[in-house]
C-alpha cells in the first residue's frame, strides 16, 4: 500500500504503526480471539488512521466496525473497557478526522454513533465515555468552526487585495487612455485644421486639388471620432473592471 497515495503525513502513519504494535501483542490480554485473527482484527481497529485524511467515514466505520466485533469477546473484568485502548485511540482520530473535514451528514452519523458505541461499555464507565465523546465532538466543531472562519477572512483578504489592485490598474489605464486622447486627437485635429485651411493659404489651388483637401479633412475628422469612441470604451471597460480587450472576437 502506498502511503502517499493516501495523503497521510508521516506522523500519522508512525501513529498507526504504534496503535498496531501495541494492539496485537496486547490483545489476548483482554479479549479471547484465536492467535491467527488476532493481528487482522488488529489491523482493522488501527491501520485505517492512515487513509483518514483521504476517506474520513470509511476509516472511521471500519475502527467502528472493529470495536463492535471484539466486544463479544471481552474476557478480561478487570479491564473495564468493550475493547483495546488502541481501538480507542484510533477511534478518537478517525472521529476527528470525519469532524473536521467531512460533510455535514457524515459528521452527525459518525457523532451519534460513536456515541450508542460507547453506550456498549461496561456499566461502569458508560457514561463517563458518552460524555468524554460528546466533549471530544463539541471541541472538534469548534475547532472546525474557528478553521473556517479563518479561511474566510483569508478569502475575503485575498479578494480585498485582487480588487485594490485591479483598481489601480484601472486607474493607470485611465491615464494612459487620457494621455492617448491628448496626444492622438491634438494630432488629427491639426490635420483637419491643415486639410481644410490649405486651399485658402496656397496659391493656384485648382478645385480638383481643393477637393482632396476637403477628403482628406473629412477622413481624418472621421478617424478622429473612432479615435475618441475607442478611447471612450477603453476608459469605461476600465471603470468597470472588464479584461476583455476591445474586438477580441
């Protein structure tokens, strides 16, 4: 099994590898099983920790699943647990794991479960683990809750800053659209001026070369309102922010 496919950090899987251990030795001390399925009964109240983090229910369902099978062979009084403390342990890490990162539906099914789980200890200690997982459930919500709040102030941080600088942007292309405006429709009206003054301060201008003039100030005063209806859309895609640049398609 490849533990990197299931996105378990090293920590948890030195955690298993201890649950385990300890299990399967220590597992005829308190329950009477024979030798050859001590180590898979083992293994399945442990081992799941390490695919946690990718399939939090499923893990958390076969530690569960463990716990109930071993408890009609509890043999030991002394031992006032339904099965090992390593079950436990692993129990409480899968149940974490399902708060924390599951859906809504999984984490009431996990909580309310784990909870008439516990209510199949000796009498003795039934209440004292009920209210220790009902605890243990309440500090993981709040946990989840404080880890999500976070992410939202983060969230609404990042897009703070996403619209500061598209502002900034827009307002540089502003300037530079105001610059484009200066510079180009100075230019084109001064060929306009040129265009139609021109008959009137040279001499021997025939009307064919009169009519050139007056083409091309005409030319150039309709290049001049293109000039100013681009620039006009570049400055308003600006103030609203569009990306898209003019005649894309």
């Amino acid at each position: 099994m490849s533990v990197r496919r299931y996105g378990a950090p090293g920590l948890v899987v030195l955690f298993a590898g201890v649950l385990f251990t300890v299990a399967w030795p220590t597992y005829h001390l308190t329950h009477s099983l024979h030798p050859a399925i001590v180590p898979l009964i083992a293994a399945a109240g442990t081992w799941p920790v390490i695919t946690a983090v990718r399939r939090p229910l499923a893990s958390w369902l076969v530690v569960a699943a463990s716990c109930l099978v071993s408890l009609p062979f509890h043999e030991n009084p002394d031992y006032a647990l339904g099965w090992p403390v390593a079950f436990h342990l692993a129990l409480a890490f899968t149940l974490a794991v399902v708060v924390l990162r599951g859906p809504a539906r999984d984490v009431t099914v996990a909580v309310a479960a784990t909870v008439l789980l516990m209510a199949l200890n000796p009498a003795e200690v039934v209440v004292g683990w009920i209210v220790g997982t009902l605890v243990w459930s309440a500090f993981l919500l709040l946990v989840r809750w404080l880890l999500a709040s976070r992410r939202q102030v983060r969230t609404e941080s990042t897009r703070a800053t996403e619209q500061s600088q598209l502002r900034v942007m827009a307002e540089e292309r502003n300037r530079l659209v105001r610059d484009l405006h200066d510079v180009v429709a100075h230019q084109m009206s001064m060929i306009v001026v040129q265009a139609q003054s021109a008959p009137y301060r040279l001499q021997g201008v025939t009307p064919s070369v009169h009519a050139e003039f007056d083409s091309i100030a005409d030319t150039a005063r309709e290049a001049l309102n293109q000039v100013r209806e681009l620039l006009g859309v570049l400055r308003s895609d600006a103030e609203s922010g569009a990306t898209t640049p003019v005649g894309a398609d």
